[in-house]
C-alpha cells in the first residue's frame, strides 16, 4: 500500500493530536494509579513529540526531528516503566531515564552527520524495537496480563509496533528511505503505514483499560479489607459466611466458628494511647491469618474482635486452630514492659435449624460469643466450645492436641 508522505502527515498530526487530548485527560482520570499515570504521561510525551516531528518533517528540520524523536523514544520508554510497575517488578526509573536523555542527547548530536536522518531513523528505531520487545516480554511473564480486558489490547499493540519497527529498521538500512517523511512511518509497498499509528491508538486504549480494571479491583479490595489489619472487614464477612452457609445446606459438611477477643485492651488504650492500642492489634490479626489454614477465612469483626470461619471443621478440629493463635498471641509484647498480650476464644459448630441463611450465620456467631464470655468469665487466655461451655486452658499443641479428639473440654492445670 503506497501513501504520499503528505498524506502520511496528515494523519500523524491527527492521530497524534488525539492521543494528546486523550493521554492528558488520562494523567488525571489515572492519578490513583501509579502505573496509570506512568503510561497517561508517557503518551503526553510521545504524542508531544510525535506532532513535533509531524510538523517538522514538512521544513525538513533535522535538528527539530531529532528532538522529536529523542522525545517519543522517552515518552516510550516512561509507558515501559508503567507496564514494570503494573505488574510489581522494579521499575528502574532512574536507568530508564538516562537511556531516555542519553538517546535525546545522540540524536541531536547526529544532526550535525551527512548522514544524520538515516542515523537518527536506525538509532531511535532500535531503541523503540527493544522498548516493544521488552514490554511484551514482560506482559507475557505477568500473571494478570492474561486475566485483564486490556492486556491483550496492549500486547497486540506492542506486536504491531515491534513488527513495524523492525520492518522499518531494514527498510531504513537501505538508500530507499523517502526524504522529509518522518522518523516513526515510512512507506512502502510492504509495510502498511498507518498500522503503527492505529497500534498506538489502540495500546493507549488497552493501557487505560488495565488501569481502571486495577483502580476497580483496589475499591472492590479496599469495601471488602479492614483498613487496620488487612483482614476482612465485617461486611464481607457476612457476605462469605452466608456462602458458607449455603454449601453447608447443600453439601453438609461441618462449618465451625471462631469468635476472638483481645484481653485487657481497653487498658493498653488508656495507658498508651490508640496508636499503641492499633499496633498490637495489628500483630495480633497477623498471628490469627498466619495461623489459620488456606481454606479458612479470617476477619476483624469490630474494635478488638475477630473472626475466623472454618470450613468442613467441625468443632473439635477447630480447637487445634485455637490452640495455635492462643500460643502465637502470647509470644506478642504489650508496649511499655506491659508484659504479653492474651486472648480469649469462643468456638462453635454450625447446627441445624429451620431458619433462613442469615438466620444460621447469626446464630452461629452467637453460639461462638456466647462462649467467648464464657471464656472471659473463667479467666481468659483460654478458649470455650459452645456445645459445653465449659473452660480449656489451651496447652502447648503438642501435648493437648490429642487429647482434644476427645475431650469437649479440660480442666485449667
């Protein structure tokens, strides 16, 4: 397919002047996500430099093109950066930017050459092609760049652009290059020209597509997690105990309940104040998720109580979890020679009962409470099971574990 260079023009100006209104809205829209705001920046940049280039290219300005160029291969590798920074990986910003400048800095250097407009067209396009190749090396390796409605979008972009890059790398090694056509597109009768522009329309769609999927999936992670501890908060408790209910109507598997109170914390508040009081809350919530099994669901119920449900458990098999959080709570220490921190555990088994799913949850959780006021009562640092409701000074599991099969309960040493 044959263009006229002035055609080719044309419709990088428009291409780019779009990319610009739409990249610039974006850095804003993106402001909540740094890799947003990464790849929205970095198309400001190359759709900056882009119209540069188209508009000087008509003057067969050298030096301006070489600025654009250097410009784009910048805005490009900022764009690389968002897509490291996306998928959790160290985005070397200060590497990235000297590769950037020191790109700029050549180009503009090779102004000066006989040869300059084939040696700024091989250099730019050489560091664009490892700039495509290594985006999408990435994205490949990137677990969510194949769950996500935009990755694909981006990565089809990227193969364009790294195809037309190297396509046009071998066309620009040859004397067939057309004068006063810019750097980024050169016609041919083997190379669509408009391709690489469509793929940048295309990928900066795709890249605000990934950004609003992640911006979504943090509000969704954020109205589901306490703020505090990380666990789930009491919503979404309710929410997957309701499910759990409904599999335990179904499959009638056991379902247990853990409710766990801090002891005393009401006076690591008075004495040390909230900050101290929200420290060792924190440690305790990681006590209670690196205790429980994957499969069980932990969560901050209110103020310095906690939950955690246990699936196909029935109460018995649930002491051996109450036995490990009451044993890792211990070894946590209270602030100012306070000594360590204890808590107090009721654990109930789901039972059967005429009543909606709600209705069962909440019963559940009550049985649980009940017994955790229990265990409060007898003393603390113990847990309580709800069919006896009668105290167990939790021992070390190694020594009570298998006692525990079948005792309901034990007497405090």
């Amino acid at each position: 397919m044959h263009l006229a260079p002035q055609t080719i023009l044309v419709v990088m100006m428009v291409v780019f002047s779009s990319t610009l209104v739409m990249a610039a809205g974006l850095v804003l829209a993106l402001r909540r996500s740094e890799a947003g705001r990464l790849w929205a920046s970095g198309h400001v940049i190359a759709s900056g430099a882009g119209l540069v280039v188209a508009a000087s290219a008509g003057a067969d300005s050298l030096p301006l093109i070489a600025l654009g160029a250097g410009a784009y291969v910048i805005g490009r590798l900022a764009i690389y950066r968002g897509v490291r920074v996306y998928y959790g990986l160290p985005e070397y910003a200060a590497t990235l930017r000297g590769i950037g400048l020191l790109v700029l800095a050549l180009l503009l250097l090779m102004t000066g050459l006989s040869n300059g407009r084939q040696l700024i067209s091989a250099v730019a396009y050489s560091v664009l092609a490892v700039a495509s190749l290594s985006t999408i090396v990435t994205m490949l390796r990137g677990v969510r760049g194949r769950t996500s409605i935009g990755g694909p979008l981006v990565l089809a972009s990227h193969l364009v652009l790294l195809a037309s890059q190297v396509v046009t790398l071998t066309y620009v090694a040859t004397p067939k290059g057309i004068p006063g056509v810019p750097v980024f597109v050169q016609a041919s009768g083997s190379v669509w020209p408009l391709a690489p522009l469509i793929a940048v329309l295309l990928g900066l769609f795709g890249f605000s597509l990934m950004a609003m999927e992640q911006i979504i999936a943090r509000n969704e992670s954020g109205a589901r997690l306490d703020a505090l501890t990380g666990l789930l908060n009491r919503g979404a408790l309710d929410m997957t105990a309701v499910g759990m209910v409904a599999r335990w109507q179904r499959d009638g598997e056991a379902l247990s309940c853990l409710v766990i109170d801090v002891d005393h914390f009401k006076l690591v508040n008075d004495t040390h104040g909230h900050h101290a009081g929200d420290n060792v809350l924190r440690e305790i919530a990681t006590a209670l998720d690196n205790s429980r099994r994957a499969s069980d669901i932990a969560a901050r119920y209110g103020g310095e109580e906690f939950c955690i449900l246990c699936p196909h458990t029935d109460e018995h098999q649930a002491t051996a979890l109450a036995n490990r959080i009451l044993r890792k709570v211990r070894a946590i220490e209270l602030p100012g020679n306070g000594g360590y921190a204890s808590v107090s555990i009721g654990v109930a088994q789901l039972r059967g009962a005429p009543t909606s799913r709600e209705g069962l949850w909440r019963n559940l959780f009550a049985d649980a409470d009940r017994a955790l006021y229990t265990a409060k009562q007898r003393g603390r640092d113990q847990y309580v099971l709800g069919s006896s409701m009668l105290p167990v000074v939790a021992e070390d599991a190694a020594s009570e574990a298998p006692a525990q099969a079948d005792l309901d309960c034990a007497t405090p040493a």
